[in-house]
C-alpha cells in the first residue's frame, strides 16, 4: 500500500496547528501528481501545505480519511503500545489483583457539546 | 485525472466548504476548542477536519456521536488486511487476548494490533521465537488444562477423576505444586476442569476411573465429617454426594491459592452463572460446582487454616470462589438458527452470516455478565474483574455449509464449526468492556484450540485448507478494540448503570429494563417477549455529564426502532434510533444546567452497513471513498468492488436449529 499525506499549516489563534489528510493513491493517481497538486489547493488560512508520500505510516483503512483523530501516527503515539505497563497506576496490595488508571490515554479531548451551522 | 479531480473536489470540501446544515462536535483539549463536522451529513460520525473557529450561525444542537471506525472486511477468502488497524496498540488495562494468531505474527506484531493478553496457548513460535517465557507478567495468561495440571511426575494415572477425589488434600497440594508455575503479580492464571468437575461410583470403569472392585476397598480419610471409609462404604452409606462436593470444594479452593502463591491473579475457570441469563438469576445465589463449602477442620485444619507439606492455608472456609481474583465468563454459544431457505447452499460467510439468527446477544450478554456479578457480590461482597471468554465459532456442532468446499478439512475429518458472525463478536467485546470498565485484570479471550503442542497459534496458517473463508469474525474483534480506544479516558473512572428507565419503542411510560428482564428467559425454560436493553456510562466534566450508552433490540437487519432511555438521577433523556442487530454505541454531553431535555443519538448510513457485520463498514473498495461519500451521489463511485452480498431471502422459511 501506498499513502498520500497531506499537511497544512495553520495558525489559529496564535497557536500553529497542523491539519493532516492521509489518503491512498492508486495507479490513477501518481505520488508526484498528488505532491504537486497540495499547494494549490491550500486555502487563504493555510500557512504552509506539504505533502509527501509514503508506504509505511500510518497505515489507515484503505481509501479512507485519517486525521488525527487516534491515528496521528506521531512517535509519541507508539510510545506507549501495549505491555508498557509503567504508566499504569497499580495497587500492589492486593496480591495482584491490582487496579489503577492509566494516564497516557490517547484522548480527543472532553466533549463540550454540540453544533449546527 | 478523474481520481485527481476527485481528490480535488474532496480536499475542498474538507478544508471549508460549507453545506446548508451540517452538525459539529464540539470538544477541548488543553484550553483548546475545536469543531469537527460530521464525516456525511446525520452520519452522528465526526471524522471531517479539525476547525478552530466556530462556524456560522452556529445554534446548540442536542445529538450525541457514533462510535465506530471505518473498518474493510478482506474481500477475498482467507486473507487478513490487520495492517487497516495500523500499529498503534492500545493503552487500554482492559485485556484482549486471542488463542487465534497466525503464525506470521510476532508478539510485538500482535501487540501492536491490540491484543495486550498472550495466552500461553498462541506463545512459541516453531522457530523458537516469542517465547512463553519472554511474555511479562502483566501480559500472561496461562489456561491450564487437566492434561498438565493434574500430572503424575510417578508417572502413574494423572490425578483427575477417580485419583482426583481419592487423593489426600496433602496428595493434591504436592500435585498443584509441580504442575502449576508460580506466576508473578500482575499474572493471570486459569484452570480448564472438565473430567474432575463429579464423582460417581457410575462412572467406573472410564476414563480416569480404573475396575471398581479393584478399588472398592480404598480407605479414604473423609473430609466432611471424622473418619474413615472405604469408597464401598461411603457409597452405600449415602454420603458420597457431599463427600464429593466438599473434597470438591477443598482441592479447588487449595488449587487457586497454590496457583496465588507469588502474587498472580488466579481464576477456576467456569462462569459461576451457566447458561443464558435466567429471569431469576438476580435473585438466586447458585454457582456452578460450589455446592458446599470448604471445610478442613476433619483432616488437620482448624478455622479454615491447615498446613499442607509445610505450607500453610488460610482461609479454607466458605465457597471456594472467594480465592478468585478475577472470574473467567467461560460461556459459549452453541448454537443457532439459520433463516435461509438452503443452509448446505450458501456459497461463503458473506451469504450466510445475515441469515445465523442468535437470540437477543445484546441482552443475553448483559444479561449473563449481571448473574455474575450478583454472585461475585454473594461471595466476595464486592464485584471483582472478569474475562469473557468465547470461541471464534459456535460450539456446537455444527459444520460449515457443504457449498464452502470445506467438508474434511477440519481436525475430526468433517466441516470446520461455523464461525459467529462478526456483530457477535464485536458487541461481546464491546459490552464487556463497557460493562467491566477500564479495570486490571478484565478482559475478553478467544480461546482458539488449533492442535498440540501450542493449541492456539496457528503453525502454517497459510497452507491449512480450513481456512479457506473468510476471516472477517476475527477482523472484527480487532476493529472493536480499535473503536474503544478513543473512549478509554471516558470510561476510567465513569459510573455504569445496567438498570435503566427506558421508554421502549419511545411510547408509553418509562419502565426499569436491564439484561435479564430483556432477554426474558423464565425459570421453566418459557420464553417470553423480548425488549431493547441498553447500558450506560456517565463521568462529570467540567462541561457537563458524559454518558456513554450501548445496546439494541432483538431486531431484524432491515428494522428501524427508537428508545428513549432516561439520564440517571436527571430529567433528561437520550433517543437512540438505530437499524438491525448490531450494538449502538454513542457517547455525548449533558451541558451541566441541562433540565428536562432529549438528546437525538442516530447513525444510520446505509453504506456503511453490512448484514451479520457491526461497526461501520467499507464495503466499497479502492480509493477517496470518504470523499465520495461526503460529497454525495453526485461523487459517489460507480465502480462496485468487495463482497459479494446477496440478499436475504424474502420467502417465509421456517428457521432451522443448527
């Protein structure tokens, strides 16, 4: 598999945000031509658009969008796979039976509520 | 070019093009606010791109968000795109293990899927890698069978059956001594006890069970009461039953707290609740094979304390099951009605898994999961972790179709068992981590017996003819644990309810539904009409209440229902309106303040749907099939690739019992 990842750089109330597209590209659509096509199609907000091409990561569901919703595919997110049991809060009182809450998770953050526009 | 101008048209629409109504879910992180529009307009999925300013004429909207990832399952027979779930992991203490694992995958390799448990079972690789001894503890799960756990290191019989009940509690305690390992914390240790569960002078000779009058004559220290008896005597006086069930009781309460001995979580191994939920099982207290209580005052002991070969036990009073420290829900599905008209004509899974009809799941699982929790509170006074166990097929023994082309591929010579369908084993994940939470030593196992020496690992996945099917039941569990991961943080810590108000079919009153009255099974085996059952989750916020609700109906696949199911301890209520069999599962948010409102939580896309499939499923394949679908008809592909559906048959056939 091959993917397409596009980036834009933004900037929203001073802070720098990146929106990333992840796509898969098909023989229709070469890497160079999906490479070439991002700039143009950034909009007036965008700071900088980039894109680059890749077969490795992040591998997301064929075809589909993966933004950064769980699937950044940061460093930071394999940092902690499963097993790295140093995160997690254990309770070594009770002869195993343990408890604790991790305080790694991946979150998108609270949910505040709702919108239609 | 076409593909090009696709993708084109798609970026725009993501990076600000507007539609006339589209809904936003609106969240924060670190101070931060952002908005995310719905992936399809009504979808309740918020996939679109991250916006930092609120939109135009933006109003307060009360809906809720789906939770489901977009999930492929592999067009073609026996093949496995796991890569779509990425390599992520998971950082969930809810463990998932399966005895299913190619042998292509490594332990980092499966880990990196999801899969946080290793059964001792898929450890090993034939060439010497991923060895059972590399596993760290709090990753270990031993599921010992009677074949190791009752070794005769003499080299005599081993000690199940006869041996098992005849032998001294000393006898037993060297035998638990050598055959169980001494698993450190964080370890979870099970026993698979099939032939030493009764004792009856019926079953001489048998298997485990030598000539009768060759040992009639045996004197055995009782345990019951003082004394001594020859197994004649104990048999013709009439107490041999309880006999049995405190020897019973002993061996299995000493075989947990051996199995304890360096600090690992120990399980015997059977659900305390047998069966589908019962519509008594909240008021009765019967637990499976705990028909007395330990008792070791006859044979040494004193107020539940005796030594053993210089070992002493504590606590040798009560039931057995109090040296649990996390259950093992050890209950299959057997079997299952087909509602097609040729069972031995269904070509593959695809065809066949719309037409496997399963009573109510969603209920039966609730259901099954609160017996148990009400015998736990029985014996422990509290609730303790679980791990639901179930196979990748049903039990019974039913074969695949003939028109799969499978017959003799299997170990016995016939058909392989039938795999579940996919939503069944995606709302058995779902709902037991729902249901458990984000607690250590919970979890959901496959158990997977694919043949000696390692019974779950599958040795030359590739070359073996019966799995020539599709694979998508094990695709979709790896999908499940993919759709929790962004609610893992919700649930920590959040508070579950499973008795619900529920307001069913959105008419009438409220009335109080959970697992059990919703399946509604009745003691005498009757049953009754089934009703929609939903769990929930809520966690206080700085904004509000989070809930968290999951369930459904015994619906068909093309059926449509709303329920309205009240917020605990609030005046406001959430409508879930949702499609088929499969488990709904939505989060949202109750802005603190909220009174006597309804909160709308639907998600139906049609082509994210898939009949015996859960979740949110591409069945298109190719590329920018977001984009097309976002765009709408105008956009959407023409080109039709994946799986061949057929559609259900609309005649009237009566079901048949597989």
């Amino acid at each position: 598999m091959a993917y397409f990842i596009a980036e834009f750089v933004k900037e929203l109330n001073g802070v720098e945000t990146v929106e990333t597209v992840v796509l898969q590209y098909t023989d229709a659509l070469s890497c160079a031509q999906a490479e070439a096509s991002v700039t143009g199609l950034s909009t007036a907000d965008t700071l900088a658009a980039r894109a680059r091409c890749t077969t490795s990561a992040p591998a997301p569901p064929s075809g589909q969008i993966v933004q950064d919703r769980n699937c950044s595919g940061s460093s930071a997110d394999q940092l902690n796979v499963i097993g790295d049991d140093s995160n997690y809060v254990r309770d070594s009182t009770t002869g195993g039976g343990g408890g604790g809450t991790p305080t790694n998770y991946d979150s998108d953050g609270d949910l505040v509520g709702y919108i239609k526009a | 070019m076409k593909n090009l101008l696709m993708f084109a048209l798609g970026l725009l629409f993501f990076v600000g093009q507007t539609q006339a109504q589209v809904n936003y879910e609106v969240r924060k992180k670190n101070g931060v606010t952002t908005y995310r529009a719905e992936t399809v307009a009504g979808s309740s999925v918020f996939d679109g791109p991250i916006l930092s300013t609120l939109p135009q004429g933006a109003a307060t909207a009360r809906i809720a968000s789906a939770v489901k990832k977009p999930w492929k399952p592999e067009p073609p027979k026996k093949t496995i795109d796991w890569a779509q779930f990425g390599t992520g992991g998971t950082k969930s203490v809810f463990k998932l293990s399966s005895d299913f694992r190619p042998d292509q995958y490594s332990h980092d390799q499966w880990r990196q899927l999801g899969f946080n448990l290793i059964s001792r079972w898929s450890s090993d690789k034939r060439d010497g890698t991923d060895k059972w001894s590399d596993v760290p503890n709090n990753q270990k799960l031993e599921y010992e069978v009677e074949g190791s756990l009752y070794t005769n290191t003499s080299g005599g019989p081993r000690w199940a059956g006869h041996y098992f009940y005849t032998a001294s509690l000393a006898q037993m305690e060297s035998v638990f001594m050598a055959s169980i390992p001494g698993y450190g914390q964080g370890a979870q240790w099970t026993a698979n006890i099939e032939e030493s569960n009764y004792w009856s002078r019926d079953y001489y000779p048998g298997v485990n069970y030598p000539n009768w009058d060759a040992v009639k004559g045996m004197n055995i220290q009782l345990e019951s009461e003082p004394g001594n008896m020859t197994l004649e005597q104990l048999v013709n006086s009439g107490k041999a039953p309880f006999e049995m069930r405190v020897r019973r009781s002993n061996r299995n309460g000493l075989m947990l707290l051996v199995a304890k001995r360096n600090g690992a979580m120990a399980a015997f191994g059977s659900s305390m609740w047998q069966g589908e939920p019962r519509t008594d099982c909240l008021q009765t207290s019967n637990r499976f094979l705990d028909e007395a209580d330990m008792n070791v005052s006859n044979i040494g002991g004193s107020n539940g304390t005796i030594t053993l070969n210089g070992h002493t036990y504590t606590g040798m009073t009560g039931s057995f099951y109090k040296h649990e420290d996390y259950h093992l829900d050890y209950h299959y599905y057997f079997d299952f009605d087909y509602t097609g008209s040729n069972y031995e004509a269904e070509p593959d899974y695809p065809s066949l898994w719309p037409k496997v009809y399963v009573m109510h799941p969603i209920a039966r699982e609730i259901g099954h999961w609160m017996a148990n929790r009400k015998r736990m509170i029985d014996v422990h006074g509290k609730q303790i972790p679980a791990i639901r166990m179930h196979e990748l097929f049903f039990e019974g023994n039913a074969r695949v179709p003939g028109a799969f082309g499978l017959n003799g591929t299997n170990e016995d010579g016939a058909g392989p068992k039938p795999w579940v369908p996919p939503y069944i084993i995606r709302l058995q994940y779902m709902l037991q981590h729902i249901l458990e939470g984000e607690t250590f030593g919970s979890g959901y196992h496959i158990f997977h017996a694919a043949g000696s020496p390692n019974q779950g690992i599958e040795y030359d996945f590739a070359s073996k003819p019966k799995y020539n099917h599709h694979m998508h039941t094990a695709t979709s569990l790896i999908a499940a644990r993919r759709d929790m991961e962004g609610i893992l943080d919700k649930i920590a810590g959040s508070t579950l309810y499973t008795d619900l108000q529920i307001k069913i079919g959105n008419q009438g009153s409220f009335q109080t539904v959970n697992g059990v009255s919703a399946y509604n099974f009745q003691p005498d085996g009757k049953r009754g009409d089934r009703t929609p059952c939903f769990v929930m989750r809520t966690k206080q916020t700085d904004a509000g209440l989070y809930v968290l609700i999951a369930g459904g109906h015994d619906q068909g696949w093309d059926d449509t229902r709303t329920d309205a199911i009240q917020i605990p301890g609030s005046t406001n209520e959430i409508q879930v309106t949702y499609k088929g069999r499969d488990l709904a599962v939505f989060e949202t948010l109750i802005p603190t303040g909220t009174i006597g409102q309804t909160f709308i939580a639907k998600s139906i896309v049609s082509d994210w749907e898939k009949k015996g499939y859960g979740g949110r499923i591409i069945t298109n394949g190719g590329d920018l099939l977001l984009i097309s679908l976002a765009l709408g008809t105008a956009l959407r592909r023409s080109r039709k690739l994946g799986i061949r559906q057929r559609k259900p048959s609309k005649t009237s056939t009566p079901k048949i019992r597989i």
